[in-house]
C-alpha cells in the first residue's frame, strides 16, 4: 500500500468489476429483450393463425352459401321442352313410358351421368366375367401374389390334369381388378339412387327396380368383404363367382327374360307335378317288384340293379325318364325276363313321351305368349313416349293447322340425344341427311307421323363417305382414258339381278376356285401328292386375281364406301391372308412349307365363304339366310342367359372338384368317370 502505484492498481481492479458487472447486466438486458421479442412473436403468430382459421372459415361459409345457392338454382332451373323430349326418347329407346318426368336441369344432368355410369358398368360386367376365366383357380397355387406363372407350375397334382391353356393373372392383380370394377358398379348403383330418392319418390314412380337395385348392392358389399378375405387369407372358396352371376342378372335385357321366365313357373308346374307323379309312381312299382330279386342276368348283371331301394329306384326312374340313358336303367331286367318290358313301355309312354313333351309344349306356349304380351307393351309404350315427345316439341301453325316440330327443334334434339352415351353417335353434316330422310313432304317441318321414324333415326350409325376413289381428283387425265370408264362401268352398274359385271365375272372365278378346292382335298385326303405343285400354282393364280379385283374396286370407289360392307372387309381380309400364305409356299424353308400344308385346307374353307354371299342372290337361299339371322338374333338374350347359368354350374365345380378330377387319382379307380374318360 504504501508503493507508488498501488493505489493505481486497485482503481483498476474496481473499473474491471464494474465493467463485469455492467456486461452482466446488459447481457441479462438483452437476453429479456429477445424473449420479450420471442413471446411477441409468437402472439402475433397465434393472432395470425386465429385470423387465418376464421377467414378460411368465413370463405368456407360463403363457398357453401354460393354452392348452396348455385345448387338451389340448378335445381330450380327447368329444362328446356327439347331436353325433356330428347330424355323420353331415350325411355322410348328401351321401351318404357312414365307419366312424369322431373323438370330440373339437375334431374337431366343425374340422369345423363347414369348412362355414362350404365355403359362402364357393361364393361365392368364383361371384365369380371371374363376374369372368371383368366383368374387362378383356388385349388391352385396362389402364394404368388404379383408374380405371372403358368398353369402348369401353378396347379400341381400326383397325375395329369387338363388346364385351359389360358393366360392365368396373379391373384393380386386379379383383386386389383375386381376392386376397379366393384368401384364402378357402386358408383353406377349410387348415381340410381340418387335420380330414383331424389326426384321420382316424391312422385311415387319407380323409375329404376328397386329390387334388383337392393340385390347389385348387397351382391356388391359381399363381393369387396369376399375380396378381403381373399387378399388376406387364401381360402380355398369365394363368393365372388356367385355375386358376378347376380351382377350379370342386372342387365336389363338379362332381367326382362329371366322374370319372363320366373313368370311362366306357375303355368307349367302343374303338369310337372303330374310327371314327378308318374316317377315315384313307377319308382314304387319298380322297387315293389325287384328289391329282393338278387338274381344275375344272362350278361352276369343284377336284375335288381338300380331297384334295390326306394332311393335308388327313384333316381333310375328319374334318369329313364329325363335323360337318354333310359336303356342302360331298364335293360337289367328286360334281360331277365320280357315281362318287365310292359311296365317300361308304359313308363316311357307316360314320362318320357307325353308327360316331357308335354312339359316343353307349355314352355314354349306359356313364353311364346307372355312374350307377345311384352313385345305389345313394348311397342305401345314406345308409341305413347313418342306422343308425349312430339306433343312437348310441337307448334301449331297459322289457321290452326296439325302441330309441327319445327327443322330447329328437330337439329336440336338431336344434339340433346347425343350428350346419351347409349345413343349412337351421328355426326353433324349427317344430320341433315336423317332430316331429309324423315321429311318426306319436304315442307321443313315433321308432322307426328313423320316424327315416329326419328326412333329408328336414332338407333342408327350414319357416316358421310366419298363414293368415288380420291385418286380420281389427283389424277384426272388418268380417269379420262377409256379403259378406266369401262371399269367403273363394271363396278357401279348393276343388271336386273343388282349385281355388276364384275360380280358375276368374280361368280364364275369363285366357282372355278370352289372346284380346284375340292379336287385338292381329294388328293390331300387320299395321301396323293402327284399335283401339289400344279395346285399351289394354281393357288396362287387365283391369289392373284383377287388381289387383282381389290385393287380394281380401289380405282373405283373409296375406302369408305368399300368398308361400308362388311362382306368387303371379310372379303379384304381373305383375299389378303390367301394371297401371302400362297406366296410363302415359295420360301426355301421345309419348316414353312410343312406348316402351311397342315393348314391349308382350313384356309380354303375361308374362300368358300365367299361363294355363300353368292348364293345368297338366290331367293330361296336368302330366305334360309335369313330365316337363320333372325332365329340368332331373336335367340341372342336366352343363350346369354344359359351362358350365364353355364358359367354358375362351372363355379361350383371348380370350387369343390378342382384338383379332385384329373387323371392318375387312385380315389377314380373303377369308377364311371375313369371308364368312360371325362378327363378334359
């Protein structure tokens, strides 16, 4: 203390603690500023997001008062008289007639989205049935959830079995695929439900069945629950084959014939009852007769075989009766002793005879008649669709002339029927053809008479086509030279028998050719090989002049008018195919040619085809023709339905005698289903 500079030293030591101190506290100063500043922060953030919510809240609220009010509109908004003919049109398309239809634009906009739905809901249709086919059968290996595997490696068993050949899709794709289509299906039911709740129910009109509606929704809800399943457990049996059969039962044309059948059991059921009758009648007689006679017939079988029973002499009468191995049930005992024979005679008089024959009598009598019934509904249902149209597009004319549609009307109703996807597409510059067609008076307007035949008008295809080839507008010096006249003239003129000379040059090529056939499959059938080189010469000749008659027609008329007949396009497509196969018998390849030998004979069948569209000029041919058109085309829905009645049975077989059936099983030994070689 007493040196100089200590007093010095220790006013420095006391400035360094305050400066400490005055850091300190300016750092603790600072600190409380930032989470002062932090806190604000966070309170302006919190405010923020509180006004952010309200706001997107009050937007919110103004979209569902503006979406309320644009729906309110819509709904309230009626169409116009041409969108409300446009949608009985489409009613009277399918035969059906209501006596209201909602006016709201909204109906019509729900209706239109039904059909879009309606036509994928076909497709949807036609894809789960088809992957009936293609999925991997349940007795099957199907571990291998997204890997492709064939059938062979898939569906092992201790012997031979026979698989389709098919393609068969993983089970995980397979499942992809039915949820797409369950998708749509319920997406179709959905938008029914809503055009029926919404607008028909208050009206009390049942504008969609709302019993099969009920079945395609639980056949839908069971279908995604068996799907899950499937996905996650692998059994070894699915609904969903049986709830596609329910879905195909939906399609409308399916749904009219089987109630058409449902509706004729009550007609026919009587006589059934009388030939179960006679059945067990003969079933008592049968076992009456022969259950203790244990003798063994001159061909070492049991008399009694089939009637040692009650049962089993039912089901034996019940096969004679119904089935064509009537023989092999009576002939045990017919051997035995011809006595027995009078009680088959009259087993066979009364079942199989009158009593079957019977039965399919009033079948066809019973549907036949329920069937013209709807045809007439159906025709006067469609006949008062197209008043109710006509009277709603109307205008009476001056000095109280009949009421006319007008030729804008017309145009736009049937730009209004074609926002329909069920309606086909008729392009604009046709539509004036379709007027004129219909205006038969060519006064510009159509009376009711006239407007009737805009139904057929709108069932069909139009197209517009050039007649003539367009080579003739780039080269036209080329089409002024007189050979090509003379062409055209064989092309387009036609005699009394409207066929053109070209046809019946191309008749008499046909018949030439249809005789070189038959020769050449005598030759192959007899092993004769003399003239195959003389015959494939041949062949080719007349590849050649097909080829020759394709381009001619090409000189002469368009594509499109050529593709405008379907005989033209089979005819493009054999000429073609013919003309290669004959020019690859050329190749110096043995493989080739031995191939197309194996073939050939079913490649010739396809220009004797072209022979029938000759004979079908004559009268009684084309009535046999036609007779049989009409036959396919009337019997189109009932064969779907027995497809569809196939592929139920075919269902159930697979799920309970998959991998049982194949051939090598011991449990097959000495069985009728080994002797007899069903494996397929």
């Amino acid at each position: 203390s007493e040196h100089p500079g200590a007093g010095h030293y220790m006013h420095l030591l006391d400035t360094d603690e305050d400066c400490v101190d005055h850091e300190e506290k300016e750092k603790s100063r600072l600190a409380k500023e930032v989470f002062e500043m932090r806190e604000e922060l966070r309170r302006a953030q919190r405010r923020q997001a509180k006004d952010d919510k309200e706001e997107a809240e009050a937007m919110r609220q103004l979209r569902e008062s503006e979406d309320h009010e644009d729906g309110h509109e819509e709904n309230n908004s009626k169409m116009t008289k041409v969108q409300r003919a446009a949608w009985i049109l489409e009613d009277a398309v399918g035969g059906k007639c209501f006596d209201w239809y909602p006016e709201s634009v909204a109906a019509r906009r729900t209706f239109l989205l039904m059909r879009r739905r309606e036509y994928w809901y076909d497709k949807a249709i036609l894809v789960i049935f088809l992957l009936g086919f293609l999925e991997v059968p349940l007795w099957c290996d199907c571990s291998a959830t997204f890997t492709f595997k064939s059938g062979k490696e898939r569906c092992q068993v201790d012997g031979v079995v026979y698989l389709s050949g098919l393609p068969q899709i993983p089970p995980g794709f397979g499942v992809m695929i039915e949820l797409a289509c369950m998708t749509i299906i319920w997406l179709k039911l959905r938008t029914e439900k809503k055009l029926q709740t919404k607008f028909f129910d208050k009206k009390h009109i049942s504008y969609v069945s709302r019993n099969f509606h009920v079945a395609c929704y639980i056949a839908m809800l069971v279908s995604v629950w068996d799907i899950w399943i499937f996905a996650t457990l692998r059994p070894s049996a699915r609904l969903a084959p049986y709830m596609r059969v329910i879905f195909m039962f939906c399609i409308p044309s399916v749904n009219a014939l089987f109630r058409a059948l449902i509706g004729i059991t009550n007609e026919w059921l009587s006589v059934v009852s009388f030939w179960m009758g006679t059945v067990v009648f003969f079933a008592w007689i049968g076992v009456t007769l022969l259950d203790d006679n244990t003798n063994i017939n001159p061909v070492g079988v049991r008399v009694n075989t089939g009637f040692d029973s009650f049962g089993r002499a039912l089901y034996s009468m019940f096969v004679a009766s119904a089935s064509d191995d009537f023989i092999q049930v009576f002939n045990p005992t017919y051997t035995q002793n011809r006595a027995y024979g009078l009680m088959w005679i009259w087993c066979l008089f009364l079942s199989k005879f009158l009593f079957l024959n019977l039965i399919l009598a009033m079948i066809f009598e019973t549907y036949k008649e329920r069937f013209e019934r709807e045809i007439k509904l159906f025709q006067r249902n469609q006949s008062e669709s197209l008043k109710k149209a006509f009277t709603m597009m109307a205008t009476k004319g001056p000095e109280e002339e009949d009421p006319t549609v007008s030729r804008e009307d017309f145009f736009a109703l049937i730009t209004a029927l074609q926002e329909s996807p069920k309606t086909p597409s008729i392009h604009q510059g046709s539509i004036e053809y379709v007027y004129k067609a219909i205006d038969s008076d060519n006064n510009n307007t159509l009376e009711e008479a006239e407007f009737e035949s805009v139904i057929d008008s709108i069932q069909k295809t139009f197209w517009i086509t050039d007649k003539y080839s367009r080579l003739e507008r780039v080269f036209p010096r080329f089409y002024t030279q007189q050979w090509v006249q003379t062409m055209k003239t064989w092309v387009w003129e036609q005699d009394e028998s409207e066929q053109c000379k070209l046809d019946n040059i191309m008749n008499v090529v046909l018949l030439a050719n249809t005789v070189v056939v038959v020769a050449e499959s005598y030759y192959d059938i007899n092993h004769i090989t003399t003239y195959n080189n003389l015959f494939t010469v041949i062949e080719t000749g007349f590849g050649v002049v097909y080829v020759v008659e394709f381009f001619v027609l090409m000189v002469c008329m368009s594509w499109g008018e050529y593709t405008s007949s379907a005989s033209r396009i089979f005819d493009c497509f054999t000429t073609w195919l013919l003309f290669a196969v004959s020019l690859l018998y050329y190749l110096p390849v043995a493989n080739v040619q031995a191939g197309l030998m194996h073939y050939a004979n079913i490649l010739r069948l396809l220009r004797l085809v072209r022979v029938l569209k000759s004979l079908k000029r004559v009268s009684k041919v084309a009535f046999m023709f036609k007779c049989v058109s009409t036959i396919l085309s009337s019997a189109t829905e009932i064969l779907f339905l027995l497809l569809i009645l196939l592929y139920f049975y075919s269902s159930i077989a697979c799920q309970l005698f998959g991998g049982l059936l194949y051939q090598g099983n011991p449990d097959l030994e000495g069985s009728e289903y080994e002797e007899k070689q069903y494996y397929a």
